[in-house]
C-alpha cells in the first residue's frame, strides 16, 4: 500500500511539474487546452520570462515524464518482486490513477484554478475569468478518464504479469 501511495505522489508531482513548466516558463498556449474556453482565448503569447526559460520549462516537462514512467515502473516492479497476480497489480494501478484525478479535480481545478491567483500571476488578463463558478466546467473529461482507467491499469497489470 506504500508503495502505491508513493507512485500516485510521484504521479502528482509529475503532474504539477508538466503544469508548472507550461504556465509559468514555456508560457505556449499549446498548455491551455484543457482551460475554459474564454480563459485560453483571452490568453496572450508571451515573451521568454527570463533567458533559458522555455529551456528550463521543457526540462521539467522531461522530469515530469521520467516521474510518471519512474512511478509505473517502481509500481510494476514491486509487484513482480513480491509476486503480485493480475488483480493485485490491477487495483494498485487503478488506485495510483484515480488519486492521480482527485489531485487533478481538488488541486488544479478547486485550488489552482477556482481558488487562488496561480494563473493571474503569469496571465493577469485570466484574473476576471478565474473563480469559483468554474469548478467542474470539465466534468466530462474527468468522467471519461475515471471511467478510463480501469482500461488502462489493466493493460499495465497484463504487461506486469506477463513479465513475472
């Protein structure tokens, strides 16, 4: 069960990383495609911050990666050294992904994007757009990734269990 939970954290550090990376260094608004309609149209393009931002940014979005991969593996390969069958792999697996949603549905939707001033600081023509009203704008992608899930830790635990 720890180990779990550590794979779900890195999971959502991996998570923020790619978040972080995009909003506030590589500023491209290929990031906001997931924001609220207006809130992208209203965003503008922006200048490099500060010399090596964009390369810094795309850097984190590499560690941000290696986190996700570092997590599917450190989970697969617990299992497989403690001889997990399918469906103990399958529900760590599930379990890493929808703590990865939750995370997304009450930090970056309720925290970052409802509740705090995060994308203002980097985007300050969002700050009238942001607030409360915009929480679950995007319930029917949240749906369609828990519903999802399950699919996806599957084929991992089928992989995982064919290995071992």
């Amino acid at each position: 069960m720890l180990i779990t939970i550590l794979c779900a954290v890195m999971m959502m550090a991996g998570l923020f990383l790619m978040l972080y990376a995009g909003v506030a260094l590589i500023q491209d608004k290929r990031f906001f495609t997931s924001a609220p309609k207006e809130v992208q149209a209203a965003v503008q393009p922006r200048e490099e911050r500060f010399p090596g931002a964009h390369a810094l940014g795309w850097c984190l979005i590499a560690a941000s990666f290696a986190l996700f991969l570092g997590a599917v593996l450190l989970g697969g390969w617990d299992g497989i050294r403690n001889g997990f069958p399918f469906w103990k792999f399958f529900i760590r697996f599930t379990a890493m992904l929808w703590l990865l949603k939750a995370y997304d549905i009450l930090f970056f939707d309720f925290v970052l994007l409802c509740r705090s001033n995060f994308f203002p600081r980097y985007y300050p023509e969002t700050k009238p757009l942001l607030g409360p009203h915009l929480f679950g704008y995007n319930k029917k992608t949240h749906l369609l990734h828990i519903v999802l899930s399950p699919a996806v830790a599957a084929v991992l635990s089928a992989v995982c269990v064919r290995i071992s």
